[in-house]
C-alpha cells in the first residue's frame, strides 16, 4: 500500500523567485530491490544550503502559509541570475543524508533482510517524511542504533575519512583543516588520534581552541590570534603537514596557509632556490563558509596547488569495495568517533519558520539543525 506525506521542495523561477515550500506527495510502494522508508531524522548540512536557497537573498525573505502549510519566499538578485542554470521551474526535493525505519520492503532476499531495520541513507529529497530507496543505497545500522543516532551517517563522516585517505593517496604525511570545530572537524581530530596521523587545526574563537584541546587535538590555532601565522609555520613545521582542507574558500587564508607551508619546507632545505621549496604542497578548498573572493599572495614558491574536493567524487575515484570499507567503519563507529551533536530537532514545518531559518542559514559552529519529519 502506497505511503503519502510531506515532503520539501525549494523551487526558483525563471525570473529569480525562490520558493520553499511543504508539499503532500505519494511515494510508490517499493520494487524488487527497493525499500520504503519512514525517514526519523535528517541534519541540516552546510551543503544541503546550496540547494535550498540557491542564490537568493535569505535577508529579504518573507513568510507566510498557504492552505495550512508554512511557505517562504525571497528573491534571487538580478547579478546572480545567471547561476539559476537548468533549475529554473523545477521543484527539488532537498536533504542529502537521514536515517529511519525500513517499513516496506520489496520482493528480494535482500530486501526483506531490512524489513523493520534502521538503516541510514546518502539518497537526496531527505527532508521529507518517507523515502524509497534501492537496498545498495542503504546503510544498515548495528542493533541498538537509533534512526537520530545514524543520522549524519555520510556526508561529515566520509568525508573526514575522505580528507585522510586524499592525505593516503597523494603521498602526504600529516594534515590541516579550517573551520575545525564544526561537527566534521572534532570527527577528523578523532579519526587523526585514532589513525596517529599529525593534523593541525585552525579556527576563529578562543573557545573553540579549548573544545579541541579536549578532544586531544595537540595544535589547535585560533586565526584571530595575532601571532596566528608565527604560530601556524610552527606547527606546519612540527608535523610536516603539507596538504590542507579549507571549509571557509574566500578571503586570504587558503593563501596564508600555503605560505606558512612554503616557510615551514625552506627551513628544511639545504640551499637557497629562487623557484622555493621542491616540496608540493596542496591546499584544497570544501566549503564556502567566506563569501567573498579567494585572495592569494603568490608567496609559496612554485610547487604548489589550490584545488577544489567534493565527496561524491572522491568516493567515485576509491571504488565501491574502497567506499563500502569507509562506510562499514562509519557505521561501526556512529555512537564514538561518528557522534554528531545537534542544537535543536525541529519538524518539517519547523525548517520554515523564520527564527529557525535565520539560524541555520548561518552556518554557524555549534548551532547544527536535525530535522524529524515525523514530528
């Protein structure tokens, strides 16, 4: 018997009207090698905003209800019109990740296998109250894991396994990460501890030094600091590391953090070259937590790099039997070094109320949304 329920859908026009909205949909009941759904839980990552909001402008985002459902509306800005592309007209379903009960499932063996089980899934159109889903998309919970525990199975966990693993695989020893205190930046301090891999860890508040420095993070540094880069060539020097993950992508510190690089491996060479350090060093850019323009100052030399990283991608490159081990791990690990913690659980409706939007939004360190569709 086919399952109906709400789900969420963002929607641009081709004039640059964003609409959000909760719709009633019917979700099919499952084939042969499918199952149905009832999604529990689902967080609010910064990168499910992209999708949500697009470019509009959240500041000028009005509120209302329309037949007994919550609805915002706000507008893109003429410049950013461009970048609508080929969503213009179509009404998404949004959520990356989420986890729930298996409550139909198809005709195979392996179908049935799930039927009633907790399983988390990386499938898109999350934040809506059930989900079909092929069995290969879905991740089986060990016994005793709740739906809210499994959560955020996928995209912080794999990929702070994705950031070593890179670290594995171009021949790198040691790491840093920006925005470090986020959900994803106290796994990777855990991941780093428990793999004994050198990581050094840059944020922006005093608070968030001592968060990690209890966590066992060994270099913690707050780039408000003004010694910040005396302090950052000291620890690049420590542990060696020569490739880096920035979460923030504009302003000036994917630069700053290759030039301390740069300074850290001059100091190890035995003569003086006018091309810099032969050392590579790679600085790879995952978020856009800085809005505005990336800004380099060309002073690191010429072995060097400034790349972007998606996790999607980099799965794709380890292979299903590489992407199922990290996986497996996750799902081994999920109430320890895969924990997340949340600020608030908020409904469906809950995601369109104003004071909860503004807040997300932000995509501030501490304040990380789990969305309950069943609420």
């Amino acid at each position: 018997m086919a399952e109906s329920g709400l789900q969420f859908q963002t929607q641009i026009s081709a004039e640059g009207a964003l609409t959000l909205s909760l719709v009633n949909v019917d979700f099919p009941d499952p084939k042969e090698d499918e199952v149905l759904v009832r999604v529990e839980a689902s967080p609010i990552n910064p990168s499910d905003l992209g999708l949500l909001f697009g470019p509009a402008d959240m500041s000028s985002a009005e509120y209302s209800e329309v037949n007994g459902l919550p609805q915002v509306k706000a507008m893109v800005p003429e410049p950013m019109l461009r970048h609508i592309g080929a969503r213009a007209g179509h009404a998404l379903p949004a959520g990356n990740e989420g986890a729930g009960t298996v409550i139909q499932a198809g005709a195979s063996a392996e179908a049935q296998q799930l039927m009633g089980k907790t399983v988390a899934i990386l499938g898109g159109a999350m934040y809506s109250q059930y989900r079909v889903m092929k069995v290969s998309q879905c991740l089986l919970m060990n016994e005793g894991v709740t739906a809210k525990e499994g959560a955020s199975c996928f995209v912080n966990p794999l990929t702070a396994l994705g950031m070593v693993e890179t670290m594995r695989l171009e021949g790198h020893s040691a790491l840093l990460h920006t925005a470090a205190a986020s959900n994803l930046g106290q796994m990777l301090v855990k991941i780093c501890l428990a793999d004994g891999v050198p990581l050094v860890n840059v944020v922006r508040r005093d608070e968030h030094v001592a968060l990690l420095k209890g966590l066992g993070a060994q270099h913690a540094l707050n780039s408000s600091d003004p010694e910040f880069m005396k302090h950052l060539v000291s620890a690049l020097t420590e542990t060696d590391a020569t490739l880096g993950f920035d979460a923030t992508g504009g302003g000036t510190l994917a630069g700053q953090i290759l030039t301390a690089m740069e300074v850290a491996q001059n100091a190890k060479m035995g003569e003086f070259s006018r091309y810099g350090s032969t050392t590579y060093k790679q600085v790879y850019i995952y978020g856009g937590l800085e809005r505005s323009a990336t800004t380099l100052n060309r002073s690191f030399g010429m072995a060097w790099g400034l790349g972007g990283w998606l996790l999607t991608p980099f799965l794709q490159k380890i292979g299903h039997d590489g992407a199922q081990a990290l996986r497996q791990r996750v799902a081994d690990e999920i109430t320890t070094t895969f924990a997340s913690q949340y600020t608030q659980e908020i409904s469906l409706a809950g995601m369109l109320s104003q004071d909860n939007l503004e807040t997300y939004a932000k995509q501030a360190t501490g304040e990380k949304y789990l969305v309950v569709p069943q609420g």
